[in-house]
C-alpha cells in the first residue's frame, strides 16, 4: 500500500515469561498482581458506583493510564497478563495507572438487585469524569478491549479535552442491527451465557483449536464474574448504537476522535471487520492500525510482548520517550527506564494544517530498522 511504512518488532512472547499456556488454568494466574501497590476505591458517579483500583499518584502534567475491560471480563481477566509483562512494567511504571470495572464485573462483586437499570454505554461513559476529578488526573490515555474501547472512544467524543490518546483493542464502532439482535437472542437460548461471551472474546478457530485458553477463560467467566450482571452488561453491549463517527471531509461537520489513537486487532479476531471500519471512520493523521499475526481475539493475552512494543512506539509518537534498551543486545535485564515529557504546550499548535486538534502533536512511529523514527501523515497498518 503506498505510503505506507513498516514496522519491525522482535519475536514474539506468547505469555509471560516461563509461563505454560495449562497454567492459566489456575485462577491465581489471571487474579494475583506482581504489585502489592494497587489500591481499591469505589467512586460514586451519576450512574452509581464505580469499582476502580489505582497505583501511583498523578505525576505534574503527565497522563494517567486508564483502562476499560471487555464484556464477560474484568480488569484482571482483560490486563493482567498485558500490564505483569516485564517490558509494559517499564514503562508504565513512570505513570498512575487506573484500572476501571464495569459497574457489577469485579471480582466478589454483590448481584444487583431486581429490576436494576444498567447503565447505558453512553452512561458508563459518562461515568468516567468522575473518576478523573476523583483522583486529580488532568487527562488520561486510554487502553479498551471490546465494550471497554467503545465506552472510550465515546468519553473521548464527549470529554476530548480529557483524552491524551487511545488504544482501542477489538472495537466496533457499529450498533447491533436486527438480525444481529436476532441472531444474539438465539444465541442466548442455545447456549450458556459464557459460552456466547467466548465467541465474542475469540474466533471459530481459536473456539477449537486453543482449547486450553479458551477452557481456562470459560472457567474464568462461569466462576468469577457475576453471571446476573454480566448478562445486564452482555444486553447493554448488544443494544448499542453506532458510534457516530466519520472521517473529516466525508461528510459535513464530521464528529471524529481528536487525539492519537492506535488500532489494534489480531488477524484471526472476530472483532476484525469492525476494527477495520472504525479505521476508515478515524483522522489519518492520527490514527495507527496495528494487525497483529498470531494473536486472535485477545492480544493483550497471547501477543503482551508485541503489545507492548507498539504501545512504546504510541507514546513516543506523543511526546514521551522511553530510553529501554533491547534485551537481546544487553543480554541482562532491561535497567530502569526514563520516560521524559517533550516540552510543548497543550494549547500551542504544533501539527500541521491538515490536524484535527492543533493542540496536540503529530502522531509519529518508531521502527527498529534503520530507518529510525518517521513522521507520517496518513493512517499507518502494520502488521506484526
């Protein structure tokens, strides 16, 4: 594809290191953190409580990292595996970093009672300003999977000012049409309610072919999650509308996502086609598509180490640079990082004409090649 630039990331780290794919089996492995540090609030917002847990403290006018998990999951079944990862401890280590729970999802949460009215996708967006006046954040960057991406892809849309960046994981941008509500419907008669949540989370092939993984999170979503609030969370995710977002000059006064976003997908996801359009609705100039081989429906599971490289690469593109050198030139252990703000001002431009938000920077990418960093200006897929 013309125009296009190329991204080169090391080999690939399927789990965390020394880590067996039948040890996921173990609920211990997806519910223990590597930190003692995080802290547990519940927020109390217009929609209700919030379960949130935190670690660290906002750090002058650098972004807190804020996370929304996927539908029949939680903070812990959706970034564990991702944010134990040697390398992602690196980096994030330099940031607060903010887990959110859906209302009801946590781990141990109580059953709603009869006749509880979950709150909408736009109300669980709405939610989250709370949680940023809450603990002093000036803006965030948000990391989402599935529900969670399309909950901020639509604060953004409502809050730009309080969204630095994105990493949207499986997001569709679309609302559920007749005959996919139809289709959910019979789905739900014929099936338990983890299983239909599994064949959101991951592909036909991935339903027969990783039998561990998928037993292990079938075990995880029957036994961890509440089941009566999951399934008010599965019918809001599936009563959706569309995002309403479209790309700038392609239809008049275009509503879009004003701050750096990556996309990211695995090539045998079943989020793919709607990952795909949500990229062709986005700024070019802002907007990396990043298709991962090898990773299907959960990248953040099997792919944390390609993840993490990217999401290194994202934050460089904002301003924040990450001096890690490279494990397998050291041949040690990666050392402390520096993660240093580049000087700008949220309010000066320094973009081009062509930027959405001439407050915020080019989004820019780095390559392990020797080509070095480079400054694009279209939408750049990479596959990985």
């Amino acid at each position: 594809m013309a125009g296009l630039q190329e991204l080169r990331f090391p080999e690939e780290k399927p789990l965390l290191r020394g880590q067996d794919v039948t040890e996921l089996e173990n609920p211990d492995t997806f519910l223990l953190a590597v930190d003692t540090d995080w802290k547990e609030h519940d927020i109390e917002t217009p929609y209700g409580l919030l379960h949130v847990v935190i670690r660290g403290s906002p750090k002058g006018n650098r972004p807190a990292i804020l996370t929304y998990h996927d539908v029949g999951l939680n903070h812990k079944l959706c970034f564990n595996t991702f944010f134990n990862f040697e390398d992602m401890q690196e980096i994030t280590k330099h940031f607060v970093v903010c887990h959110v729970d859906a209302p009801g999802q946590q781990v141990g949460a109580s059953q709603f009672p009869q006749g509880y009215q979950f709150p909408s996708m736009e109300q669980l967006a709405a939610m989250l300003p709370s949680v940023v006046q809450h603990f002093g954040f000036k803006y965030i960057i948000g990391i989402g999977v599935g529900a969670g991406a399309y909950v901020l892809a639509k604060f953004a849309l409502i809050f730009p000012d309080l969204v630095e960046g994105l990493v949207l994981m499986n997001i569709d941008p679309n609302g559920k049409g007749w005959i996919d509500w139809a289709a959910t419907k019979l789905s739900g008669l014929t099936s338990t309610l983890p299983d239909t949540v599994l064949s959101h989370l991951f592909s036909q092939e991935e339903l027969v072919n990783n039998t561990e993984l998928v037993q292990s999170y079938r075990q995880q979503i029957g036994n961890v999650v509440n089941q009566a609030n999951l399934q008010l969370f599965w019918n809001m995710y599936n009563s959706r509308r569309d995002l309403d977002i479209n790309r700038p000059g392609t239809v008049p006064n275009a509503k879009t996502l004003r701050c750096p976003v990556m996309l990211v997908v695995g090539d045998n996801a079943p989020a793919e086609d709607g990952v795909v359009e949500c990229n062709s609705k986005l700024d070019p100039t802002t907007t990396t598509f990043l298709k991962m081989a090898d990773s299907g429906g959960l990248p953040q599971v099997t792919q944390p180490g390609k993840l993490t490289e990217a999401f290194k690469y994202f934050l460089q593109g904002m301003g924040y640079i990450a001096y890690l050198k490279d494990r397998r030139l050291s041949g040690g252990a990666v050392p402390s990082a520096s993660m240093t703000r580049l000087a700008r001002s949220r309010t000066a431009s320094l973009t081009s004409a062509g930027s959405v938000d001439g407050g915020r920077p080019q989004p820019c990418t780095h390559s392990e090649s020797s080509e070095g960093l480079g400054q694009v200006n279209q939408t750049m897929e990479v596959s990985c």
